[in-house]
DNA sequence: ATAAAAAATGACAGCGCTATCATTGCCAGT
DNA sequence: ACTGGCAATGATAGCGCTGTCATTTTTTAT
C-alpha cells in the first residue's frame, strides 16, 4: 500500500507532501528552515500537519542528520530541592536553543551513574551534564568513546581537559565554620549524612578552619552514610549531644539536617542560638521561614545549571569557551540560629 | 572508506559485525536475543562490544522496530516531592521492563502541557502517562493521533475510555474536614493556593463537608492562585486570622502551606492545637517531625507511579487491563497539630 | 545411516528523516 | 536577447538498526 499512513498510523512528513502536492524534503525544509519555503506553500503545510497532528519523528531526524539535539543530565537526586532548581536552570537554556534534555538520577552512587550513562548514550545525545567528578573508570572510558563533551556540575577541578561549573564546597563549609567562630563559639561540632564528595568537601573546609582555629576535637564529628532527612537531622542531634553534650554549634551539612535539629531542639528545650547555634548548608527556601531562621550557605545551583548549560552548548556549537572552569561562589545567609 | 566507524566516530553494529567477523544482524540478535546465539559468539561480542564502548543507538532501533521503549512522562512540578515519589515509583516499573522514561515539567499550566506532549511525542514514545484531566482539546486532540495508550495520574475519571490511578481528592479531604469536626472545631478555615484541579476538588470536599455539618461561613475560604510554598502558608495565616480571627482550625490543601503556618503560630505564640488545629494534606516525610508534629492525609503518590506505569505497560503489550480506574484511597495521619 | 527438526547465521529491505547536489523558473544587468 | 544569480523545489542516497524470510549447520529421532 502506498498510500498507508506509515506503518504506525503517525503521520508522516511522506504524507504531509502528498497532502500538499510537494517532495518530502520539501516539507522538512518548511520546518527547519522556513525562510527557505514560499510564504503560501509553508501555510498549506502548516495547516496539513496540524490537521493531521503531525509531530516529527526525532529518532528518524537523528539518525539522518547525526545531530540528535538531545542532552542527558545526570543528577544524584532530586528529593533534595537543590538539583530540581539546577535541573530547572539547565532545562530552560537547552529548550531556548531547540534541545531536549534527557533527566536522569543516579542516587549517589557510581554504578547507577554508568548504567544511566550507557542507556543515555544510546539517545546518541549531543553534549552531557554530570555532577561531580567521582566516576567510574569504566564509565569514564564510555564517555570518552562516546567523543561528546561533558560539563561537570558542583564541584570544581583544574584536572586537565575537564569542564566544570561550580563553586569550592571546601571554601563555603571553611566560611560557616568561620562565621560561627566569629560568634565565639569554641565547641563547634560538624554533622553530616550521605558522604558524597561534595559532602566530605565540606567536612575538610570545616576541619581546615577549626583545626587553624587550634579547636579541633575529633569527637565533635559526627559523619553518617544514611540518606539525609529532616528527620534523620533530629536524631543525629540527639546522637552528636550525647557523645559531646557541651557542644555549643552545630554545622551541619545540609538544611535538612539541621531543620531537623531546629525541630529537636525545640521539642527540647534547647535554646537556639543561645545553648546551641545551628548552622545549614544551601539556603533551601523554607530556611529563611523556620523559628529560628537557619544560617546557612546559599548555594548558586540555579546558576550552575544555567551556566553549565551554556557552557555545554558552546562546546556543542563549536564556539570558544572562555574558561574551562566557571566558579560561581557561595554567599553566607546569617541568621537567627547563629 | 568502508572501514571508518561511521559518521559519528561512535561504534555502530556493523563494526562489531566486522570485528567478530559475522553479520550485522546477529550481533543485533546478540543483544536483543541472546539465547538465539551461540554462548560463545555471544562473549565475543560482548567483549568487542566493551571494548569499543559499543552503545546501541535507540534512535536507529525504534525506526527499524517501529516501538521506541521510551515512555513519557508529563508532572506538573518537581518542586513538591509528591511527584518526585510518582516519578520514582514509574521508573522503577519501566525500567524492570526495558523502557526508558522521559519526563517533562508542566508548571499546572495547560498550555506547557502541550509542548511537552508535542515535544514527547517526536521521540514515539509507546505510552504516556500524565497528571490529571485538565488538558487543552489541541492536546487531546494530539494525543488521539498519536494513536498511543495514555493513563492519568492522582484523578479518577468515569469518562468513557479513560484510564486513570489515583485516589478521590474530594473523598480526602471530606474525611479531613470530619476529623477537625469530630476534634470539636466549629470554625473551621480551608486555605489553598495554586488553584490546580485537584486543589479545587479538595476545596469542595471541604464544602461537602463544613456544609452538612451547617457550618459553612464563606470567609474562612483563603484561596489564592500563587505557587505554594512554605513561606505562603505563614502568610496566608495572617491574613486568614485578619479575615475571620475566632477560626478554630485551618485545614490547608496542602503540607508546605500547613508548615508555614505552624511556623507563624511559633513566632506569634499561637497555640496549636489548643487555639488553633492545623492540618495539611500529603504527608510529606518532614510533617511527621515537626513541632507540633502534622495533621494530613497520606497520599499513595509513590504507589499511583507504580500502579500507573503497570497499567500503562499492559495497555502497551497488549495484556489484558481488569480496571480502567484504580482507586488507591488514602490515609488520615491524625497527629499533635489537632 | 537418514530424514526431520532445531539451532545458528545471513541477505535484504526499509523505518522517517535530512545532507547533498541537482534542476527549474524567474528577474536584474548589460 | 543573453548571461548570471538567486529563489524555490526535487531526486537520491543513506543514517544504524531490525523484521522477515532465507540458508546453512548441528542435533535428534528413527
């Protein structure tokens, strides 16, 4: 049958020229570039393909041009508020430019990662986002064959050939540490879940500062591999106050964590910040609501995806790529809490 | 030359046929079929296979098989963990099942929704799944051609044809307005903001409910079309308590809304539940750790994604479907907030 | 040993689209 | 009238893979 609306009853661009009377080709240059089509002959199909709900076939297009005008991003989660907004920043530059991007969630762990990378890979996507730098040989390997560009989000490397966007995890956490310091606190412990790179970043910049500061005290570190949750803060807080009960500041590494905190305390009659100051990381909009409102570190994540997309898109398109590294820092959100 | 590896420099079937010396096709039938393969041809392959860093190229295979194993997904916000937990729980079914998920963001807005349909639908997805019913009749139309089986997600639907997993909004929050009412409340408050159809159908529960009991007073209704967000809920308490201040209750539509309340009533010394019961609607993970602790009713949200994706993959391999409509129901979380 | 069945492999065409290189028609400039 | 240039359209081939239908080889049953 010729004339059979393909073999999926979706319309065609083959069909679409039929309708109107002109060559395939002619059709998917109305489309790509209309300026190239007749004012009257792009209407006609215009109308055609809305009548018929035509959408064309991505795959097929991919395959002719070798251009797929995908993306994969590859995020560690997304029950955490901080890569939904770095994924927002990243969707939005990519679907201005006509890509599609391609989400996926590895869940903090490597092998997830290359599972979600060899099945983004067969997307044949154009460039890919990956946040962090702590990947697999094997999945290093994979991308390399895949001779794609890469932009790495969050944390920052001066390791040759590597693009990233972010900012020094090391120097925010060195930064609260600091800031707590200057509130005279002495006894200041650090609390953490989910040991992630960027995560054990930040315990190194709370050492650096408290050890420079001559007050470090191993027992005042409290690292846990659980997944983070508020919930989980409000235990760790219990667990941090029975092995160093005259602890007088806690920073820990997420909001979360210490929102939890904040609820123990409160449910305890702990003070704060008087007893105790309590300190976050990232800024998550409901820090600046709680009672007290969170110190924390706002963290640029919406930049970081916006930027790692741009950046990512120049590579795509071939244009120069000013810096192969773009930090975009950090800003401390005092608070109430400390 | 007949020997480059493609156009792309990435490994395509026929150089691995070439370097294990078979067709093309049988290393196809390797992957796709390994039990029709020789155990040993099959481990050669797989080894040029590594080697390469071989990825197979869906575009090329959903043309040729005419069945893309993509699904697309469409949720109108990440930004609320309720439907990162939906997307969570499809995944994990699609991808037990070879497909891959593809999800896109609407912002409650109908108008998104539909160049997220037209944009999912160029990749020939095989199903798709959406949130709710409130779709534009071009999107309808769309999908109609499109010719592929769609199930709706959180709202229950009578209406000929469709397919839908969720759970009765109103039926909800009926049984949450009883609660407040059996606690003794008289005056009791609903407030909402983004004013999506589900959060309409939560309202008239309410009514349904504050009306049979003959306490329906239309200024204790607080409905504002802004996005949720924490700090709105301890907005909209102010206001409320200026609009109607002897309310003995506030059930909101939903728990970012209901903690920003309860964080107003700790800065302004209200006492809940004693002056003033809150409730929310979700259950979100940190509603159980508040102080007081949350009033709401459990959503199945993570069960709806899997129901959802199971009931779609049946429609999509053609198994036979016993139910068109899966009512999942719910759960009140009577905790200290009232 | 022989026929029949099963397992393993291959040839070929084509999915829907676009890159590339024509071809056609028309108009400006001389 | 004639050339050159441009705008509009078309013909052809092929992207990488798989469905379908052979063909060859091996195994099993008699």
């Amino acid at each position: 049958m010729a004339s059979r609306a393909s073999s999926t009853g979706r319309a065609t661009l083959e069909d679409l020229a039929r309708l109107t009377g002109v060559s395939a080709i002619t059709v998917s240059r109305a489309f790509r570039h209309p300026e190239k089509v007749s004012e009257d002959l792009r209407r006609r199909i215009q109308q055609a393909a809305d009548d018929m709900g035509y959408v064309r076939n991505r795959a097929a297009s991919a395959l002719a041009s070798n251009r797929s005008m995908n993306i994969a991003v590859l995020v560690p989660s997304l029950s955490n508020l901080v890569f939904v907004e770095t994924v927002t920043g990243i969707e939005k530059v990519f679907r201005e430019h006509g890509y599609q991007m391609l989400m996926g969630v590895n869940h903090y762990s490597a092998e997830e990662e290359e599972a979600l990378v060899r099945a983004y890979l067969a997307f044949a996507p154009d460039g890919m986002l990956l946040t962090g730098f702590n990947h697999r040989d094997s999945t290093r390997r994979l991308l390399e064959q895949a001779g794609i560009p890469i932009v790495h989000m969050m944390e920052l490397s001066e390791r040759e050939g590597a693009y990233s966007v972010g900012f020094s995890q090391e120097a925010a956490a060195q930064t609260m540490t600091e800031h707590l310091l200057s509130r005279g606190r002495q006894r200041i412990a650090f609390v953490a879940s989910q040991l992630d790179p960027r995560t054990l970043a930040r315990n190194r910049g709370y050492r650096d500062a408290i050890i420079k500061a001559g007050l470090y005290e191993s027992h005042r570190e409290l690292l846990v591999p659980d997944q983070s949750s508020v919930a989980l803060g409000a235990v760790l807080l219990k667990r941090l106050l029975e092995q160093a009960p005259d602890t007088d500041a806690v920073f820990f590494c997420n909001d979360d964590l210490a929102q939890g905190a904040l609820f123990e305390c409160l449910r305890q009659g702990i003070a704060v910040p008087d007893r105790l100051a309590v300190a976050g990381f990232n800024d998550l909009a409901i820090s600046e609501c709680t009672v007290p409102s969170l110190t924390t570190i706002k963290t640029p994540r919406y930049e970081v995806g916006v930027e790692a997309a741009r950046m990512l898109l120049a590579l795509i398109e071939g244009d120069p790529v000013p810096r192969k590294m773009i930090d975009l820092g950090f800003q401390l959100r005092a608070r109430e809490s400390t």
